[in-house]
C-alpha cells in the first residue's frame, strides 16, 4: 500500500513536469515522452503565447477555427451572458431553446437557397456522420436499405469517429482497423499540380476526375451508393483546389445516378475561402452540408448539418412513424455554442469585416506569389485565406525529397523557432491564419517562412552534399 502510493508520488512529479497525465491526440507520444511539449497558456489577437512567455502568430488558427483570433471579446461575452442565463439545455423530447432557433435561423438564412433546415452536433467528426447517417435513413425510407455506400477521396478528412474516419482517406489519421469500412469506396484526390498530365488543361483534367468518380460508382452498382462526400478545397490535405469545372461535372454524376452529395464544409464555410461557403464559391449544389470550426470561432464545440426540404420532410414522415428520430447528441445544440455562434456569423457578415477580408487575402497571395521563387517551393495554392505551399526537390521535374528527410517537419520546426506555429504534410506546409490577420501580422509570417525555407533549403542541400561526397 504505502510503496505503491510512494511510486505514484515519484510517477506524479515526473508526469506533472512532461505533462505526462494527458493523453495528446493527433500528437507524436513519444516525442512528448521527450520533454517535446509546447504548452499554450494565453492567447491574444492572432498570437497564442507558451508557457515560457513565447509569443507565435498561430497561422493554423489553432485547429483552423479561430478565425476570429484567440480573444475576441464580443464572443467571451455572448458565451459568458448565455452561461449566465440558460448553461445548458438540449433539443429531445419536444424541448428547444431561444440560442439553437435563433442560430438555425440565421444560417438558413445564409445558407444556399436549397438548404433550409439545420441539425447541430458538437464536432466537425459528429456532423459527417450525422449526414451519412441521414443520407442512409432518406434512402430506406425510400425503400432502398441497399443503398448506402459512400464515395470519398483520398487525402480527404472528414474526422476521427468510427464512421467519419471511414471515409477519411489520410491513412496515418486512421487508428484501429474498424476504420476501413466494406462501406466505403476511395477515389484519387484532386490535384492538377500532381496528377495532371503533360499538357492536360484543367478541365480536361476535371474531367478525367469526373470519369474517375463515375467508374466507382459503376464498378459497385449506383443502386448501392448512398453519397460522394468531399471537402470544396482540400484543407488538410494541403489546399488541394478543384480543377476548373470539376463540381459541375460531379454534380451530373451524381444526379445521373441518384447519389446525393455531402459537401463538407467545416473548414471552407464561413469566409476563410472569401465567400459564404466554399460551395457558393465552386459552384456545388449539396444535398447536405457540415459546418464546425469558425461556426463558434473554436471557442465552443459546436457542428452543424444543413440539408434540403426534401430530406427534411423525408425524416419528418419517419419519425412521426416512429415516434421520435433515431437520432441526438446530449450537447448537440449547445446554447453556449448557440449564442457564440450567433455572435461569430453577425460579425462575419459585417460589411466591414468582409472588405478588409477580402484586402488581407490580396496581400496573403501577394506573399504566396512571391514566396514561390524559393528553391524548395514547387508551387503555391490559396483560396481565400486557406493556403499551401508544395515542397519539392527539384522545381522543373517536380520530384519530391526523400520521405526519410522529412523536410516539412524541418520546416515546421523551424518556423515554430522563427515565431510561426503551423501544421504540414509530407509534401505541404500548410496555412489557415485568423481572418483578422493584419497586414503587418502577414509581412512577419512570411518574413519567418522564408527564412525557414532558406535555413531548411541550405541544410538539405548540405546533406545531399554529403551524401555524395561520402559515394565518391
Ligand atoms: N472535416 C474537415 C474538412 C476537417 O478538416 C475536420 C477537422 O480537421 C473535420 C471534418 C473533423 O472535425 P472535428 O475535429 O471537429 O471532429
């Protein structure tokens, strides 16, 4: 008894120094083990300062959802005087309350002119699996169980709940092997910059991609498939954009074989692609959309499902059947999440927030445009405030660095050094900064990135140095 209290004291004291206690998620566990742990104890504006009194311009808005930075006070308020009032309700059994109408209110208000009707879960993960869920409801409901496979792409994300990692097609995001779903059908990621061919133009390449998506509808029988889900722009796969005219013909695939499209919007929607949503920008017609992140600015969870009045009507029908929808969150509709929510969208759609958005998104790709000459920098890609840069290793034949040198990782560490907190892929570095980023604010981000560059660019080259000098 005693001994053991004894070596849970000295484990405590350990743990208590590396923060040993937390599970991290989407983390390196080992690294943390290492003592490798920035702990974020304060955040102001676009900066987030650690625990050693380091200040960062955070250009991933944390997990891409401060869009409004790390203190906006007019949020802090609505979510403190909701607390204040009603901190907790939910949405079952005939209950609801004034913070979940009003929001659905105003984001069917804003929504494209088909979507009408609004489900809240707390998570970008929650919402995509409620619209599958939906998705495959609608169509039993239409006499037709078997249909129910989704569509996805590699490289997409969609979340990390059993069924939205199902059709996440990032491989090292997937975590136990329930993930891979007989469900589930993955088809290439856009990419023109990669998977274009020699001379092929956009569109033709859109096409391709198109033809790519109807053969695996076909290879399985369009009377099993439920959805194609898909991300407007790729964000975490490193700003994969759509070739010119893609979604147009997507949406004829899919209306071609009765297949309903879930756009997922969690990190395109809400200004960062400088439009509403990405589908207004790209010219989608979803039949379900999921917003999350910038909904409540990050400082709430709090996830959204917007869909038709067909659907709609479709789960009325059923659940008066069965007396209830088979369906609910216990926090789903949150009315703190509610209320910061309602507050973020007022000031999203403020004129004024809209023209200096759309000034600091000239002068982010004036920078991405001059950041394109770095030796390592195949290409640079933005929409709106949601930006990548490719790395390579050799510009004109686009060949990338080794796997084994890690290059983005060096990057990324080095920018955190140079006072820049962002997040990579293997072939990326990635950027979603607040959409409050000032225009100082970019000249310093990207002064630190090019410097990053430069310093990773020299040591690679030293290393490749090297390496030949040790075969000679
Ligand atoms: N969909 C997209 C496009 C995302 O980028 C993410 C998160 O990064 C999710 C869904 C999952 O959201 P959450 O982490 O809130 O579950």
């Amino acid at each position: 008894g005693f001994d053991v209290r004894n070596r849970k004291a000295r484990r405590m004291t350990a743990s208590a120094r590396h923060g040993l206690d937390l599970v991290h998620q989407f983390s390196d566990l080992q690294a943390h083990r290492n003592g490798e742990t920035t702990t974020i104890v304060r955040g102001e504006g676009v900066h987030v300062f650690d625990a050693e009194g380091n200040r960062y311009i955070d250009a991933m808005s944390g997990s891409s959802c401060a869009s409004l930075g790390f203190r906006d006070e007019r949020l802090v308020q609505a979510m403190t005087e909701q607390a204040g009032k009603l901190p907790y309700y939910h949405l079952f059994a005939q209950k609801s309350h004034e913070p979940a109408e009003r929001l659905a209110r105003q984001l069917s208000a804003m929504a494209p002119e088909h979507l009408n009707h609004v489900l809240f879960a707390n998570s970008g993960s929650e919402s995509n699996d409620a619209a599958i869920r939906i998705v495959r409801a609608v169509n039993i409901s239409r006499g037709k169980p078997e249909k129910r496979r989704v569509i996805a792409r590699h490289a997409g994300y969609h979340g990390s709940t059993t069924l939205s990692a199902s059709v996440t097609g990032q491989a090292h995001m997937r975590f136990g092997s329930d993930s891979v779903s007989p469900d589930v059908s993955f088809i290439p990621e856009v990419c023109h910059y990669r998977h274009g061919h020699d001379g092929e133009s956009e569109e033709a390449y859109a096409a391709r991609c198109a033809a790519e998506l109807e053969a695996a509808i076909l290879a399985v029988g369009p009377d099993t498939v439920a959805a194609f889900i898909a991300e407007p722009v790729m964000a975490s796969a490193g700003c994969l954009l759509p070739p010119k005219g893609y979604f147009q013909l997507v949406d004829e695939v899919l209306r071609r074989h009765d297949v309903a499209l879930i756009a997922d919007e969690v990190v395109c929607a809400l200004g960062r692609l400088d439009s509403p949503f990405g589908s207004t920008r790209y010219g989608l017609r979803p039949d379900l959309m999921t917003l999350a992140k910038p909904l409540t600015g990050g400082y709430f969870p709090l996830s959204a499902v917007l869909m038709t009045d067909e659907i709609y009507d479709t789960l009325t029908l059923e659940s008066a059947k069965s007396g209830l929808l088979g369906h609910g969150l216990t926090y789903g509709g949150h009315p703190i999440g509610c209320a910061v929510a309602s507050a973020a969208l007022e000031i999203y759609a403020q004129a004024d927030f809209r023209a200096n958005l759309h000034a600091t998104i000239a002068t982010f790709e004036r920078h991405l445009a001059a950041i394109a000459d770095c030796p390592i920098v195949g290409e640079t890609r933005n929409a709106g405030l949601l930006g990548a840069l490719e790395i390579v290793a050799d510009k004109t034949t686009r060949r990338r660095f080794d796997a084994m040198e890690n290059v983005t990782l060096k990057i990324g560490r080095a920018l955190q050094k140079n006072g820049v907190i962002t997040r990579w892929t293997r072939e990326t570095v990635n950027l979603c900064p607040p959409l409050v980023i000032s225009e100082d604010e970019l000249e310093v981000l990207f002064g630190a990135l090019r410097a990053s560059l430069d310093q990773v660019a020299a040591e690679v080259a030293h290393e490749v140095e090297e390496g030949q000098a040790s075969l000679a």
